[in-house]
C-alpha cells in the first residue's frame, strides 16, 4: 500500500457536486453500506460532512484492489482513488447533497479494518443507552449525535463572539482551588507537595470573577468547566459547561439587556427565529402563586387558583382547619378533564403523592350531574363558589390540593405540567422566555431548624430590606415563624427561563466585607469559620470592591433546548451515568498503590467500594 500522504482525501464526502464530474479525487472514509450488483460494488463511504457513493467495477481495478474491496465491511476505514461521474440516468438520490454523482475507484485500499459494531450506526437505533455510552466513540459517528455537537459549536462561537462585541473579556479561572464546602460536595484533589492538603475542583467560578471585578476587568465572562459532587438527573452531570458572566457598577437590568441581547443573537443565529425583547419579567412570589413552580412553562394556560376563602368556613375540616392554621387550598382546571375515570384519577393522586401531597381532591363536572367524593362534606353552597372561583363548566375536572403554602403550589405546580404534556397542551411551536426575580434570600429548613441561601451565599439583599438583616439578629420571632425578619428578606437574584428550563441563574453580588459577614453570620458561618473558608474574599471586599453583578448560564441545557433533547447527555461529547460513572473509560476507578503512596494517602480497612 502506497504511503498514506499519497491517499490522503482531496474531498470530504459531503462536497462533491455534479460540477465535479470528470474530476480525479482521493475520498477517505468509514463504510456505510456496500452492495453487490452483477460483480460490481456500489458502497457510501461516510464522514461528518456527508456521504458519497463509490463504484468499484472489476473491469477498472486491478484484481488486489478489487479483492481488499470485496473484503471491507462496514465501518472499514477505507481510501477510494477514482473520478467523478454523473449517476446514470434514474439512479440519481435526491435525499443525497452528493445524490448526482458517484465516484469510479480506480485505487481501492483499507485503511483500517473493524470489528462487527454492537449496533448499527444508523440515525434512528433500538440500541440501549448504557451500551451506547460504554462504546460512545461509535454512537458519536451517529449523524443526529454529530449535529447535537456541531450546533454546540455553533452556539459556543456565537457566544464568543457576541460577548467580545459587548467589549466582554474571556479569562480563565483555576481549575484547583479552595475548597469551599457550601452547597454541593466538592470534588477535591490531593496535593503531592503539600501532603495533608487539597485542592478543590471548582463548582462554580464565582467568587474569582467577583474577584476580578475587584481587579478592573469590569466585563468578564468564560466558557466554564464546573464540577459538582451531586446526584444526576437528565439535566444534571458531574462536570458541565457555563457560559458564565460578571458586570461591574451594573444593576440587574444591565445584566438583563446583555443577556436578552445575547439570547435573541443565538435564536436567531442558530434556528433563524426573532425573539422579541425585552422577556416578561415575574417575581418569585407571583410564578409560585400563578404556576405553582419557579421554572414556569408559559407554553399553555392552566394556571392555579387559590380557593382559600371560598372554602375558609365550609364544613370539610381538611380544608377549612388548613386555611385557619395558615395553609392554603388551591386548584387548578382541566377543561374536557369531566370525563375522568377511576383509574386516571388514582394515577394523579399517586403523582401527587410522589410530590409530597396528602391526598388530592378532585370535582367532575359532567352532563349527568358532579362527581366528588367531597361534595357531601362542602356542600352545594361551597361546591358554588368553587365553581364559580375556578370557573369550572359543565365537562371539566377541578383538581384541589390544600396543604402548606409553598407546597400546595408546588405540588399543582407538577400536576400542571404533567397535565399539559399528557393532553398536548403545549405549544411546541412556541418559545417563551422569561426572568423570575425577587427570590427569598433566605431558605428555612424546618429540619434542622437553621437558614440557607435561597441561591447563593454571595446575593445582596434587596435594598428596602437591608433593614431586615440586622433585625433579624434582635428578633424575638423564633426562626420558624414565617413573619421572622430573615424569612421576609428579599434577594436580588434572578433566573432566566425558557420553556420550563431554568437556563440562568444570577444576582446582584455583596460587594462590601461587613454586610458579607452578616450573611455568613446568619447562614450559620461564625466569624472564625467565615476568615478560613471566605477570608481572601473577605480581604478582596477591603480594597474597594465595586458594585457588581453577573450570571452563569447552563450551556449544556441551551443545547439541549434549541436541538429539542430533553436530556443534556445527547449534547455531551463523554457523559457520565446517572451514578457518575463514565462506562467508556471505566472511571472512576482504582488508582496504583504507588500513587497513593506518593500523596500519602491510605484506605481505611473496609473503606473500598
């Protein structure tokens, strides 16, 4: 076989045209599909860019040639040497970009040979998805795994280069750093030099770009590698990329024009729609109250209606002694839903279960009469006032929850959305962005009895409640109450969400030491604690820290959305299972005794998994 430099493909075999015709060509490429007509060999050679038929005739080759021809298989790495020519009449393939010619091999050689694939690399496969990861690098020849990669290409470009027009500046930030355990576990790394010591891999760059912003470069951003210790689910994996961003002397509507700027650029750079500006902004408080979830999809209606004063004084104590002792009851309408059977119902109460609910109260309006098991406790008179609450009609179902506020909402909030798939209520034509701001920022945890941040430790309070935060130190309330000052306090923290995806996350940032500490203070960080694990942002607050604010946006999940995936997986070129694992590879895995040593590290007996 000649040297490969004098095989090496002239084209790709997506290029060729029929205004190639006659001209000599070198292809490489795996083996699609080979035929056998009469003696003579028709096969589709294919790379990332297309496919192009090749015809080995016996007349035209040499007989070597013709045998390693007859021999290649699919998925043979295979160099064709010939000229183009024109399909004969009838045969040409309109479903090809190369359907008007083929390529008369005069040369024919194998590259590379190859087993027999665990599944075919064809674009639609029954192939299970473990078997499919333990050999990725052949479902990624896949063509609608290869386009999932190409339009992340595409939009990680359109990203760089939209933000460096803005006047942005891409820096790195370490990949080892501090450990900061708040949140998620962190992933950390022994240190061969510093034996006993270990660095962290980042979950998040945050508080180097806050850091940066102390520096001067006032318009940051990077296409970040995060990594988080946290079980996985279809939008969640152990490392993943953000396309992360921070402003200084900004408020959070400087931040929301960039990024709406950059949103509308990628709709319409990569799937040629016009997103209007500026999005529909909610409070947190509203999108809970409204849909019941803080990732509203505003696709289709169905909205939750709060019945807490229609059945406040009704006899059925479930609701009535829920309502006095602060709860709520609230519903939402299924129109047509009146035809409900036993059976569907049980199937949403069970949902509703698995969502934290008690139990969920149903009324079907049907032409014969309405059917509920509640109706003889609430009577006709609250029945009406329900009716006419919820505007129920004659066909439709009302489906109630009264539990504790927050968790009625979020509990409808589910029925909702599973609702609207299982009726295809959804507009899938449809893109509805929107920012949902105001969150709480603080989160009680009724458990342990202690706060948490709401999103991050780092948010700034709202200014009408700065007042709150040291209230909230000389408060009689005990903590639970939901009237204490820190439970009251609002954040300047914002999400972006598009479809039912949070896509981006972000905030204004505390940018003085002193209101840090407090916050700290209150998350349960004593000052000691807060100097050894924040003490160098801390010390970076000191030295004039402008006002600054940011966000990072899930890049993995943009992907997801704008090639219609409902898993993040399909756009990771090595993803891990939902245990972490990466089934290619093997990893995690057993590191050599000898490693171990050199970082002075032991397993305790009985410690391996």
């Amino acid at each position: 076989m000649p040297a490969y430099s004098e095989l090496k493909r002239t084209h790709t075999c997506g290029e060729l045209r029929s205004s190639n015709v006659g001209k000599p060509v070198r292809l490489n490429g795996w083996v699609n599909g080979y035929r056998n007509l009469g003696g003579v060999l028709f096969m589709d050679l294919r790379d990332r860019y297309g496919l192009t038929q090749i015809v080995v005739d016996p007349d035209q080759i040499e007989a070597g040639m013709l045998a390693e021809a007859e021999r290649a298989r699919h998925e043979f790495v295979v160099a064709a040497v010939g000229q183009v020519a024109a399909r004969p009449e009838g045969t040409v393939n309109d479903k090809l970009a190369t359907g008007e010619i083929e390529v008369r091999v005069e040369q024919f050689y194998i590259l590379s040979e190859s087993k027999t694939p665990p599944f075919e690399i064809t674009d639609e496969t029954s192939a299970k998805e473990p078997l499919r990861l333990e050999y990725r690098y052949l479902d990624l020849r896949r063509k609608p795994l290869q386009d999932k990669i190409q339009k992340r290409h595409e939009i990680t470009l359109a990203v760089r280069n939209y933000l460096s027009g803005e006047g942005f500046y891409e820096i790195e930030t370490p990949l080892l750093i501090r450990s900061t355990p708040e949140g998620a576990r962190d992933y950390v790394v022994p240190s061969r030099v510093s034996r006993g010591k270990f660095y962290a891999l980042p979950q998040s760059p945050q508080l180097l770009k806050q850091i940066l912003m102390v520096s001067g470069f006032d318009k940051y951003f990077q296409i970040a590698r995060c990594l988080r210790d946290e079980d996985l689910r279809s939008d969640r994996q152990p490392e993943h990329t953000q396309i992360d961003l921070e402003m200084s002397y900004v408020t959070p509507d400087d931040v929301f024009c960039v990024i709406e700027g950059l949103m509308q650029h990628l709709f319409k750079e990569i799937l040629d729609v016009n997103v209007p500006v500026p999005f529909e902004r909610f409070t947190f408080e509203e999108v809970i109250n409204r849909w019941g979830i803080d990732k509203p999809d505003l696709r289709f209606g169905m909205e939750l209606i709060d019945l807490s004063d229609a059945v406040a004084d009704c006899g059925f104590k479930v609701f009535a002694e829920n309502v006095k002792s602060g709860g709520v009851v609230k519903g939402l309408v299924l129109k047509g839903g009146g035809s409900y059977s036993r059976k569907q119902i049980d199937e949403l109460t069970d949902l509703a279960k698995t969502h934290g609910a008690g139990g969920l109260a149903y009324i079907l309006r049907t032409e014969s009469g309405d059917k509920s098991p509640i109706l003889k406790f609430i009577g006709d008179a609250t029945a009406g006032k329900l009716y006419k609450k919820a505007s129920v009609e004659t066909g439709d179902a009302l489906f109630i929850v009264s539990d504790k506020r927050y968790r009625a909402e979020q509990i409808l909030g589910q029925l909702r959305l599973h609702l609207g798939r299982k009726h295809g209520l959804i507009d899938e034509s449809q893109w509805k962005p929107l920012w949902v701001t105001l969150f709480p920022l603080f989160d009680y945890d009724d458990e342990t009895g202690h706060f948490m941040a709401m999103h991050n430790i780092v948010s700034h309070p709202c200014e009408e409640d700065l007042h709150l935060i040291d209230e909230g130190a000389g408060s009689k309330l005990d903590a639970s109450d939901v009237n204490h000052p820190w439970r009251r306090a609002k954040a300047l923290q914002y999400d972006l969400v598009v479809n039912g995806w949070e896509i981006a996350s972000g905030g204004q940032r505390i940018n003085r030491r002193e209101l840090q500490k407090k916050v700290l203070n209150i998350l349960g960080i004593d000052d000691a604690r807060a100097e050894k694990m924040f003490g160098f942002l801390l010390r970076a607050l000191e030295y004039g820290a402008p006002p600054h604010a940011g966000i990072a946006a899930g890049l993995d999940r943009l992907v997801s959305l704008f090639t219609g995936t409902d898993t993040i997986r399909d756009v990771i070129a090595f993803p891990k299972t939902t245990n972490a694992v990466s089934l290619m590879d093997g990893s995690p895995s057993e590191i050599d005794p000898d490693q171990l040593a050199e970082l002075g590290l032991a397993f305790r007996k009985g410690d391996k998994g």
